[in-house]
C-alpha cells in the first residue's frame, strides 16, 4: 500500500524554485534542499526526480509564471508602445529593488548551465516567449501609428529581450544604479 503525500508539492516545487533562484544549481545542495523544503530525501527524489530534474521543473515553474506576468503586461488594452516602455522601466525598477541580488532565474540557470541541454532548451523557450510577447505589442503599436512604419517589431523585440536580460545581470552588480536608469532610457530611444 503506496503512502498518501502529506505535503504540498507545488509549494515544495516553489520553495526550491526560490532557494536555486538565491543560491544558484552548484552552491544548492541536496542537503539545502532538504532543510529549506523541510522534507525528507526520499520524498523530494519520489515526487521531483534528482536534484537537476528538481532543478529544471523549478525553472519551469518560474517559465510559467514569469510569461504570464509578462503577457499580461503587454497585451493589456491601451498604448502598445507605452507597454513596452514601461516593461522596461519595469525590468529596471525590479532589478535596483532586489535586494538579495538574486537577478533572474532564467538568466541565471543560461549563465550557470550553459552546457546542460535541458536548461538551454527552456532558457530558449523563455527567449522567445519574451521576444513573442514584445513583438506583439509593437506590431500594435505600429497599427496604431506610435511606431514609424520603418521600425522592425522582431528586431526591435530581440534588441529589447538581449537588453532586458542585460539589466538582470547588471542589477546583481554593485554598479546597477548607475549603469541601468540611464541605459534603459538610451535604449528605449530606439523606439522614438
């Protein structure tokens, strides 16, 4: 007879997301994971795997979440440009924020794990949900004339997806407020 869970997965799922999310793959170990979470060895490798699939299922939960923040900021009615303006400054205002300097998990896991296929496939999808969700907000804002017929809604997407995962480095540096607030400003004068 199997034992019923006495604890909540999706919660132990989040409680590791954040403490990989602090410490990082490497510096997170199996013992970490058992005192954070409060839960015993054989039930973490029962419901998630090993440590590196509990890793990846924690950067597919922050995936989730994060695209849904993401679209919603976007896709929201009103201005497709000033939406995307403001993801900016969003982005920006988040990173002077963190004071753990913790950056961004998807981020993290490209600059930690560069050679594991399994994170650069979700690193990628994470990408290119950001570029989709950029591009749809200034092809609106072309529709709607804000944007010059001119401007590339792709290229200006993936200049902005490189530039928004830029901050998250920078803001875990000591030099982020001097390096972001004005960056991101020169930046979004490419939209102008």
């Amino acid at each position: 007879m199997s034992r019923v869970k006495e604890f909540d997965p999706d919660a132990a799922l989040r409680a590791a997301m954040e403490l990989f999310w602090r410490k990082g793959y490497e510096a997170t170990s199996m013992q970490d994971l058992v005192d954070h979470l409060g839960l015993g060895r054989g039930s973490i490798y029962g419901t998630f795997g090993n440590k590196r699939e509990l890793y990846l299922k924690a950067v597919d939960r922050y995936g989730e979440d994060a695209r849904e923040a993401f679209v919603s900021r976007l896709s929201g009615p009103g201005s497709g440009l000033d939406a995307v303006r403001g993801l900016v400054r969003f982005y920006v205002e988040g990173a002077l924020a963190d004071g753990d300097h913790k950056g961004c998990l998807m981020t993290n896991t490209a600059v930690e794990l560069p050679a594991d296929e399994g994170a650069r496939r979700r690193v990628a999808t994470g990408l290119e949900s950001m570029e989709t969700a950029i591009m749809g907000a200034l092809v609106r804002a072309r529709a709607e004339g804000e944007l010059a017929p001119d401007k590339d809604p792709a290229s200006l997407a993936r200049f902005l997806v490189t530039l928004l995962q830029g901050v998250r480095v920078v803001g875990k540096t000591p030099v982020r407020e001097r390096f972001l607030k004005d960056t991101a400003e020169r930046a979004l004068a490419v939209l102008d």
